[in-house]
C-alpha cells in the first residue's frame, strides 16, 4: 500500500468519527472523539515519515524511519485489537 492509500485511508476514517462525534451526545461523543484524534495523528505521522524518508540521507535516518513505521504498525494493531475486544464485549 502507498502512502497516498494510507493517507486516505485515514482521512476517510478521521472524517467519519468526526461526523459521529458531532451528532452523538455523552461517551458516545466521547469515544468518537478518541477514534477522530486517532485518525488525525496517524494521518499527521505518515505525512511526516514520508516527507522525512524523502530526505533520509544516511544510513541512521533510515533506521530511524524504519523504526517509525514499526511503531506506526503497532499502533494500528493495538487500535485494531481494541475494536475487537469492544465486539466481544
């Protein structure tokens, strides 16, 4: 996946939880809110690793991005586990 599809992957999702925390009321508003922000940083986060890795000049820089994007990964799977145990609940 490029990272134009990520970048609009979490732009559909930030302005989907940003429509629901705008017409819900109380915690539902509360965790709409949560998931918006979510959306927002992961978006923010790979505009900024892909303008950094554009200018990674050095062997640590790329290290650096690479570890990035590790934790990038964890956190979308954290989030994706969070959802799932919300389900089983």
């Amino acid at each position: 996946m490029d990272i134009t599809e990520k970048i609009d992957i979490c732009s559909e999702n930030y302005q989907k939880w940003k429509s629901i925390a705008l017409s819900t009321s109380g915690e539902e508003t509360k965790k709409a809110l949560e998931r918006a922000f979510f959306w927002l940083e992961m978006q923010s986060a790979f505009i900024a690793l892909h303008s950094i890795e554009r200018t990674a000049d050095t062997e640590e820089a790329r290290r650096k991005v690479l570890q990035a994007k590790i934790r990038l990964s964890r956190k979308l799977s954290d989030y994706a586990k969070e959802l799932l145990d919300e389900l089983d609940s």
